[in-house]
C-alpha cells in the first residue's frame, strides 16, 4: 500500500489497522485522522487595488496580510475497500473536493496520513483541458497521460467518443475544446477516464452534467469499474446519484466526519439535517 502524503509528527498510522480482517478484505485507501489546512489571500477592496496588485506582481513583492488560514478538513478518519462506491456529501464548503484532492495527493496533509493500494486518479468537473487542441487530441492526450498505450487510446477511441454523446448532434470531437460547453467537456472527461480500470477512481461531480441517459450509462460503467478492479469515490450534490450509484456514503460538516454508513441512511440524515437549518 502506498503513502501518498506527508509524515505528520505524531504517531505513524498502521494501514492495516483499519483493515476488514473478519471478512478478509484488503482497503485501498486509509484516511488516518486527516486535517489540511490552506491560506487564502485576502483582498483589498476599493480605488488602487488592481494598481497596487500589479504594483507587487512586477516588483515580485509579497503581500503584508499573510493571507488567512482555513482549517478545511479536521481530523478525519475512515478506510475504504476494493469493490465499494462511497459517496461524499455535505454542504458547500464542507472539506468534499478538498478531501478528495488530498487522495489524490494534490494537497498535502497539515497532520495525519493517507495511504492507498496502487495510483488514485481524479476526474474533476473542473479539471484542466487543453482548450486550443481538438477533442480528439485530448482523447489520445487523456488517455496517454492515464498510462494506457497509445494502440490502447487508438483501439477505445471510438467507444470513448460515443459513451461521451458529444458528436450526437455533429462532428465536436474535431473542434477545439474552447467551443465545448461545460457539460461537453465534463463528459469527455468521464469518458475518458472511465475507458481504462483503476485502483482508486476520484470523480468530483461529473455525473451532475449530461442527460438521464448520460447519467445512467455512467452510472453502469461505475459498476463496472468496482468489478473490474477497485474503490470509486463520488462527490455531488445530488442526493438521487448518491443513492443509485454509491453503497456507502461520508457524510462532512464544517471538514468533520459526521457519519459513514450505508448510503440510504447517511443522505436521510443529512436531508433531515439541512431540513432543520
């Protein structure tokens, strides 16, 4: 099992500790009491600003205010095993991406460990694209960069291309990316990524863009991924995805663990609680 973050200088975490030793399952991923911290520049409001800010930007002077702290995810703790879909939700701001970024070891931990079995690999709404190359450039770029061959990008082309719908009403996929809309983009990335198996596939809201019939092929080919090899986490905002793809949902609170369980029970819960404010 891999460690994908940073010491902390406390205790070391034992991954298999966590582990399902009753039911012989081996986890994929071990979230050991995880807390991730990031500054946020503040901005000054008013005539002068963009001056001033373009003033320090060509003199490469810092700002004096140091920006501000945000304890984004505190303390969290839960281990995953091949084969579950689990679900993350909560409110906006409640430590999902953040925690899902961290996985992916994009952000380092301020305290704890993250261990996982093999190389996660996040598929995020708002991930990159190379706008001014084709579609079809990306696919072979995407697939490239996923470690796939390129007769393997070349031999799932035209089934990426076709799960992704994008040339459903003409031919996009010779176009730059530049002229997709949002939801295009995000579905050639679902596409794209959800051609090759993976230990640990992180997927931050993908399934909130597209059609009913986008949305039900992803969610067949998330089954899918869960048999062919291991562990898919889900962030979105919607409640109904949740439920239908995802067995097991986590359910963050102000960056708090507040509940993990089956995921009809978590997102009652939560329903309940957002109800209440």
């Amino acid at each position: 099992m891999a460690e994908t973050t940073i010491d902390r200088p406390a205790r070391p975490a034992d991954p298999t500790r966590a582990g399902d030793t009753a039911a012989g399952r081996t986890p994929t991923v071990v979230v050991d009491d995880v807390h991730i911290t990031y500054k946020v520049n503040g901005a000054k409001t008013g005539r002068g600003a963009a001056t001033a800010a373009l003033s320090r930007i060509l003199s490469r002077r810092p700002r004096k205010d140091g920006g501000r702290e945000v304890h984004a995810v505190r303390g969290v703790s839960f281990a995953a095993y091949k084969g579950e879909a689990i679900g993350l939700i909560g409110s906006n701001g409640s430590g999902k991406s953040t925690l899902l970024k961290a996985i992916a070891g994009l952000l380092p931990t301020a305290r704890g460990r993250i261990y996982t079995h093999g190389q996660p690999s996040l598929l995020g709404v708002n991930a990159a694209l190379m706008g001014d190359l084709t579609g079809e450039r990306n696919v072979v770029l995407g697939g490239l960069a996923m470690g796939m061959t390129r007769d393997e990008v070349h031999a799932r082309y035209d089934e990426i291309v076709d799960f992704s719908g994008i040339n459903e009403k003409g031919d996009f996929i010779s176009l730059p990316m530049r002229t997709y809309s949002s939801g295009m983009g995000a579905r050639l990335r679902f596409s794209i990524a959800a051609a090759k198996s993976h230990d640990v596939l992180l997927i931050d809201e993908a399934l909130a863009t597209g059609d009913a019939g986008f949305q039900r092929r992803s969610q067949e080919r998330i089954a899918e991924l869960r048999e062919e090899a291991g562990t898919v986490f889900l962030v979105s905002h919607s409640n109904s995805a949740i439920t239908t793809t995802c067995d097991r949902a986590l359910w963050l609170e102000s960056g708090t663990l507040r509940m993990d369980g089956p995921a009809k029970e978590v997102v009652a819960a939560y329903e309940a609680f957002t109800r209440k404010k």
